[in-house]
C-alpha cells in the first residue's frame, strides 16, 4: 500500500483529463425518463424484467449492434432446462 500511495489520488489531481459523470449520466437517463413517464414500477417482476431490457439495449448500443436485432436474439435463445443458482 504504502508504494502505491503517491498515485491512490491521481484522478483528483490529473488536470489532463477533466472528470465528469457525464457517461454515468447518459446511461441512467432512460430509467430515469421511463420510470418518470410511468410513475415507477410496482412489482418484483416488473423491476427485473425492466432491469434485463435496458441491459440487453445498454449492450447492444455500446456494441453498435442493432438493437431490434439483439433483442430477437435474446429471445430465440433457448433457455436452461435447469433454473440457475440463486434465481427463482
């Protein structure tokens, strides 16, 4: 520890690149405009299936890939016979 500890501060004090929050923001803006146009969700569900949508939209934009297409893919994928561990 103590020999990293000239840089434990470096994005502080690094004036070559400015720091912002604006990508975090991009990325939560449509949550916050859906949950704003729907007054919020109101079940478990609702908020897991929301979760998994903009995790597949987030993805397949970041990867420049056709978010229609992404999406068909998601759900023509063939789903375990098994539920996962924790799930459910």
């Amino acid at each position: 520890m103590a020999a990293n500890r000239a840089h434990l501060f470096a994005f502080m004090t690094d004036r070559d690149v400015p720091y912002t929050h604006n990508v975090s923001e991009r990325h939560l803006r449509p949550s916050i405009i859906f949950r704003k146009v729907t007054n919020g969700v109101r079940s478990e569900w609702g908020v897991e299936t929301y979760a998994a949508f903009r995790a597949v939209v987030s993805t397949a934009k970041a990867n420049c890939a056709p978010v229609l297409d992404t999406i068909r893919f998601v759900f023509a994928a063939r789903l375990p016979v098994e539920p996962m561990a924790g799930v459910g």
